[in-house]
C-alpha cells in the first residue's frame, strides 16, 4: 500500500519534520566548496611486450609414441607408475612427513602428507 504524503496545493512537496532544511538552502552550502577533480586513474595492464609470443609447435606423433615406449621398456621398480603402494607403507610415510613438518594428521591434511611422501621417495 502507498504511503499518503502531504502536498501542497502548488504542488510542492512538504516535509513531514519542519525542522528538515530546505533542499534549495543545503545545495547553496554545499555550492561554495570547491571540489577539484582528480587526476583519471589508468586501470589498464601495460604488457611488456606488445607482440604475442607464439606457442612451440606441438611434437609429432610419432615421436610421443616412442617416448612413451621407451620409458615403459626401461622402467625398473623403483621407477614404474603402474605399480601401487602398499597402503600401510603410504600411511605410514606420511605420518612420518606430518612429524616432520609439525602439522597434525588429519582428513585435511593426509592427502597433501601422502604426495609429500611420494614425492620424497619415502615409499
């Protein structure tokens, strides 16, 4: 529901509190400050270089498929991604990182101590 406001019969608004100063009389205060306009702010990124650099051509087909099959030919145990950990061992390494480290154990926290195990090659 709208609310009823007071009107004059001219037709200019009326305030509910007398006191309220008149908008004419707060715009004349407020037109004898000077107001200096800052300098505009550039929001752009200047690149360092103008040019795109291109990206490497991507390697032939043939030559990642050799690779791969000679690093699957010359893996060893200790070397062999297909090969899963024993999950007591994977524990039980990053128990060992977590003490190192000083952070406690947790849901949270095991995964990141069972790639830092992995990637310490305590496993």
């Amino acid at each position: 529901m709208a609310r009823k406001r007071a009107h004059d019969t001219d037709g200019t608004f009326v305030g509910d509190n007398p006191e309220t100063p008149q908008v004419n009389e707060a715009w004349q205060e407020t037109e004898d400050v000077a107001i200096s306009d800052p300098e505009p702010v550039n929001l752009e990124i200047q690149s360092p270089d103008p040019e795109p650099i291109a990206a490497p051509p991507a390697p032939e087909k043939v030559e990642v498929e050799t690779d791969v099959r000679t690093k699957l030919t010359t893996r060893t145990e200790e070397n062999n991604p297909f090969v899963p950990t024993s999950p007591a061992v994977l524990e039980a390494a990053a128990k060992k990182v977590a003490e190192e480290e000083g952070f406690e154990l947790n849901r949270g926290t095991s995964i990141g101590a069972r790639l830092l195990a992995r990637s310490r090659k305590m496993v």
